[in-house]
C-alpha cells in the first residue's frame, strides 16, 4: 500500500512539477522550496502577530472590541494585517504538510532522516495548536465554537474528567485569568515551534531558511492582495448563554472539529493519536528499503578531500554535512544546478527531471548530486557554489620525534600531533608543511594508516631546497611543524578484482608503501605488482622492505629498474625507463589497473603509452601535482602529474 502511495505520488509531483517549472521557470518553481516558504510564512505570522498584539487588550470584556477596533478602526493597517496573518497562518499549514508529504513519497524520511521527521511531526501538530489557540482570542462567535469544543474534547481524556468546560457554561465563569493563559498560550506555542523548527533544520545538512526573494515578494503580495479581495473578521460577540448557529470555518486548522461534533470527543482522541503514532514510526514501517552500503567514501575534487557517507545518503547530503561548497538549488532534481562528473565508481539515481539530466549526459559521466546515492566508493568532481565558503583545512602542530637517514639523500621524518591525538587519513593521501613565510610542501603519508601512530614522511634532498635543507642540516627532534591536511584523493579502489600495477619513482615509493601496506592489513587479494623505477640502485633505500613483502605475501611481486647503473654499482637487475619495463611485461593493461606516483616527467613519458596499451581512464590513477581531477586518458587533453613528496 505504501508503495503504491509513494509511486503514484512521484509521478503526481513529477507532474506538478513539470508544470510548474513551465510556469515560474526551474529557479523559482515553489515546490522546490516547500520548507523555505514555510520558514518564510512563520516570519509573517510571527511579525503580523506581534503587530497585533500591540493593539490587543487582554480581558474577557475588551478582547472583542480591541479587535474590531483594530480591523475596522485602521483597516488600511491593521486590518489588512488582521487578514494576513490569518492567510500566512493557513498557508504556513500548507507548505509544511506538502513538505511532509513530498518526503514521504520520496522515501526521504527513513535511515538517518528518521530525526528530521519525526521532528517534523512535532512541528505540525505545535503549529496545529498555536492555531487552534489564536481562533479563540477574538473572542466572537467562532473563537466561542472553538473554546467549547476544545474543552469538550479534553475532557473526554480520564485524567480531566469534565474540569474544563465548567469554565464556559456562562459568560460569567469566564475571568479575565483565563482569557490571560489563552492569550500567554499563544505567545508560548509559536516560540516552541520556533525552538523546535531550529532543532528540526540543524540536522538538515545545507537547509535553506529564505525562498528565492521574487518568491517572496510575490507570496507577500498575494497574502495582501487575498486579505483585500476577503479579510478577516471577527463573527459576532460571544454568548455563552447560547450556541452559535453557524460560523464560518477554517478547514486547514479546524478540520478535527466536525468530527468532535459527529463522532465524538473520544473517537476523535483515537483517531488524532492513532495517526500520530502512524506518523511517528512510519520510519520504521515495511517496506524497509536497506542500503546495500552501511558506509562509503567519496574522494571529491577540487577539495582534494575523502568523505565518509552514511547508508542511504545522497552525494549531496554527504558533501554539504562535510562542509564541502556544493551548489545546489530545489534538492528535488528539478533544476540541474548539482550537476557534476563522476569520475570513478557509480550510483542509483532517485526521481528527477529528465530536461536537467539528458541520457547523453548520463552517459558521460553526468549526476544529479541531490538524487544520486552510491553504489559504492566513488570519485566526483563539481564546480564549487561561489557564494558559498570553502570547506576549510584542518591545521595541526605536530613534533618531530624521529629524524632517520634512508639513504644518503632520503630521509624518514615522523611526526607526532602535538595534542597527542592521532591523525585518521587514508593510504595514499598527503599533507602540506607550512613554512614560516606561509609556504606550503606537500608529501605523502608513507605509514599505512592502520599503523600510524606517527605520521611518517620520506624527504628526498633537493639541492637549495628551502624545507628538504631545513630537514637535513638543521632539524632536530622535538622541533614543531604546523601542517594542514589530510588531502588528496589518490587512493586505492577496493571495487575491482583486477590486479595492481604500481609504478613509482624515486619517493613517490612513500604513497606506494602506504597504500602496499594497508592493502595487506585489510587482506586485499589482488596480485600487486610494485614496479620502483630509480637512476641508481642505491636509490632503492627500501628496496630491502619491498623483497621482504614479495617473500611473506604470495599475492606481491617486486620488480626494480634503474634507469642510469654505473659499472661500479654490478647491477644485474632490469634497466631502462620504468614504464618501458612494464610495457615489455604487460604488452595489454587493459585487464589491468596502474597506479603512478613519481616526477612529472616519468608519468608524462608514461601515460601515452599505457593509453596505446590497453589502459582505460577507469583504471589509470595517479598522484597529483596540481590536484586536478582525474581527467580521462583517451584524449588529447590527457594529464597525468604527480606528488610523491619530492618537494622542496
């Protein structure tokens, strides 16, 4: 039956919205904007009220005065305010309980979104009685009809027991007190919807608050517009000593009320409490749709950040959580503003708009942030919002505790964080040394991150470098570095059975050894095979490490090339270019993946040959100088750059 609900109310809204985007354009269509409008609206009625209450004399025998006063004694202002707020009232009901509604069609209300709704059903029935109490201040014949009925219907409850509408059998049992605590109900209700709204958006990742200002405009226009054509007014003085007749009603707030008089106090409580709880734990009611993911990472350019997402959330959701700058407009698919490229892995797209995301460019490589939910770990790129703050980079102190020669130009540098935490990265990634004039050097974490109880870089001397200098000559341990990071999205994708082609030079062995190290721990299977490309042997400085692996791990094969051997160094080993040695072991990479770290220069030479090989852009990585997004390799546009921690 759900099920059944939620499609046909898909292809209801799909519609709608269709037609509405014909109409006001996919920038301003209003269902776009449903909890923005509704945050809009309480504003109103939150202003409009406050107006009023200026003007409003709390008593039994001068509230009804107090408002005709009002609305017919400055009807130019208080009584076109009078009937705004009323329409602003009804309207604020509208949107939520379409908002409501369009989560639920969705399936945008279960998994972690659970808070979000059933906050927002403490929301609507707040809002319910702050209405209801503010059509029982006028003080005329339909605040009588609703005073009644409401004590009525409290009194059906056991633990009231019929107290309540003793208050209202004549005109004299009703004091100016209690007419005080009807008038204090209203001032409390809208301030705990207010509390509760705050609660209710700060769990929403990215909530916007203020519709788009034209929207707003003309929302304020046709609540003016409507309380001119038909305002509000009050329905006669009460009498208690009789019933009124007729009123006219308000079905938006007051729709409960007929069933008080039809079926009665207590089948009314069993129907509102039932529906209720309805609302409450349809979160947790079948048909449960389970995410095939508990958890994933996105790897995200142009932040050069890992993510982590939670089952059932969008790329978007996860992004904006993050603090990451996406640009986005209605959430819904609706206006394309989300756009961007994935660039490794795939994702189940939701309902959308068919305009914003033509086949063509689903097939190249095209998402809807807002409506797309991994299938797995992925890699996307996007244009940041530009009005939007960039995420920013978390900055640490750290100590030198180790400072160990690896050869006679690398050395091992490791780091403790000064507040003794321990710093969470993924293998592969890197940080930026801050210098003391604000420059940044950026090298690779060389420590799998299950063993990183320091963080542990290789510096490789480079002649008049300003840190790698510092390093060698004057750095001692316990001297502090600032850094910033983790970053960087070169890492390795566990969604694939093919086997591993690394391909480092020189220190670019340091990501290599942290991705080798972590595949290991996380008992990856997949034949690796680590080609470590060098002008020397003895530049091989842990070339001891790496033999040692190939001799536990079955599934591990070493191969070093050096490019330049001199007679003296006896190398009987391979020689050549690094990447000439895998095109002679390796005529087709197609069934393979490559993953470079190294100097500019080897991965340039490199990347067109492995494209004439056999390589795809799904299956070629590298790590990035620039920290570009990973562009495809098929094409003349193709770029491949490194990090590898050979800066100076």
């Amino acid at each position: 039956m759900l099920n059944l609900l939620q499609t046909t109310g898909q292809r209801a809204f799909h519609l709608l919205e269709k037609t509405f985007n014909a109409i006001f354009g996919d920038r301003l269509n209003p269902l776009y904007y449903l909890g923005a409008i509704t945050y809009f609206l309480l504003w109103v009625v939150i202003g409009t009220g406050l107006y009023l209450y200026a003007f409003f004399e709390t008593g039994v025998a001068v509230a009804y005065g107090s408002v005709e006063a009002l609305t017919h004694g400055q009807w130019y202002a208080g009584g076109v305010i009078r009937s705004v707020h009323r329409y602003a009232s009804d309207g604020l009901v509208i949107t939520m309980l379409l908002h409501m509604v369009r989560h639920f069609i969705f399936d945008r209300h279960r998994g972690f979104r659970w808070f979000s709704w059933v906050s927002g059903v403490v929301l609507l029935w707040l809002t319910y009685a702050a209405g209801v109490n503010g059509y029982m201040l006028p003080w005329d014949r339909l605040a009588q009809f609703v005073v009644t009925a409401t004590t009525e219907w409290f009194d059906a409850l056991p633990v009231i027991g019929g107290v309540m509408a003793r208050n209202f059998i004549t005109n004299a049992n009703v004091s100016d007190r209690l007419f005080s605590l009807l008038a204090f109900l209203h001032i409390g209700l809208p301030l705990a919807v207010l509390a509760v709204l705050w609660v209710h958006t700060q769990r929403v990742p990215g909530a916007k608050t203020n519709p788009p200002r034209p929207l707003m405009y003309s929302l304020l226009g046709m609540l003016v517009i409507l309380s001119l054509i038909k305002p509000a007014i009050s329905q006669g003085p009460v009498d208690m000593a009789t019933l009124p007749e007729s009123v006219h009603f308000d079905w938006f707030y007051l729709m409960a009320y007929p069933l008080i008089e039809s079926w009665g106090p207590t089948q009314t409580w069993a129907l509102t409490v039932g529906f209720s709880c309805f609302l409450v734990l349809l979160p947790w009611l079948p048909p449960l749709r389970r995410s095939q993911l508990s958890k994933w990472e996105m790897a995200v350019h142009p932040d050069e950040q890992i993510i982590e997402g939670r089952a059932g959330e969008t790329l978007l959701d996860a992004g904006l959580r993050a603090g990451l700058p996406m640009p986005f407009d209605c959430r819904n698919g609706g206006c394309g503003v989300c756009k961007a490229d994935i660039l490794h892995g795939s994702v189940k797209l939701g309902p959308f708009q068919e305009a914003v995301l033509t086949s063509a460019e689903r097939a190249a490589g095209k998402t809807l942030l807002c409506c797309a939910e991994p299938l797995g770990n992925i890699e996307i790129a996007y244009v940041p919002a530009t009005d939007v703050k960039r995420l920013p980079i978390h900055k640490h102190v750290a100590r030198v505790t180790r400072l160990e020669p690896l050869s006679a130009d690398v050395k091992r540098l490791c780091l403790s964080l000064s507040d003794g935490s321990t710093l969470k990265f993924h293998a592969g990634q890197y940080i930026n040394i801050i210098l003391d004039n604000g420059e940044k050097r950026s090298f690779s974490f060389a420590a799998a991150p299950h063993a990183a109880e320091e963080i542990e870089l290789q510096v490789r001397l480079v002649p008049g470098g300003r840190f790698t200098t510092n390093v060698f000559e004057r750095m001692k341990v316990g001297d502090n570095l600032s850094f910033e990071g983790p970053l960087g999205t070169f890492t390795l994708r566990e969604d694939s059975d093919k086997p591993i082609l690394f391909v480092a030079g020189s220190t670019g062995f340091a990501p290599v050894k942290s991705m080798v190290e972590s595949a290991f721990h996380t008992g990856i299977k997949r034949h690796m095979i680590l080609y470590w490309g060098v002008r020397r042997p003895h530049d091989l400085y842990l070339g001891s490490l790496a033999e040692q692996w190939a001799k536990e791990h079955s599934n591990f094969t070493f191969i070093p090339v050096v490019s330049n051997p001199e007679p003296e160094d006896g190398w009987t080993g391979r020689t050549g270019l690094v990447h000439q040695a895998i095109l002679a072991d390796y005529p087709d990479l197609s069934k393979h993946q490559v993953y470079a770290c190294g100097s500019v220069n080897m991965v340039q030479a490199a990347q067109p040959e492995f494209v004439k090989h056999g390589i795809s852009s799904d299956d070629c990585f590298s790590d990035a100088f620039h920290l570009a997004p990973q562009r495809p390799l098929d094409g003349q546009q193709a770029d491949m750059v490194k990090l590898g921690g050979t800066h100076v």
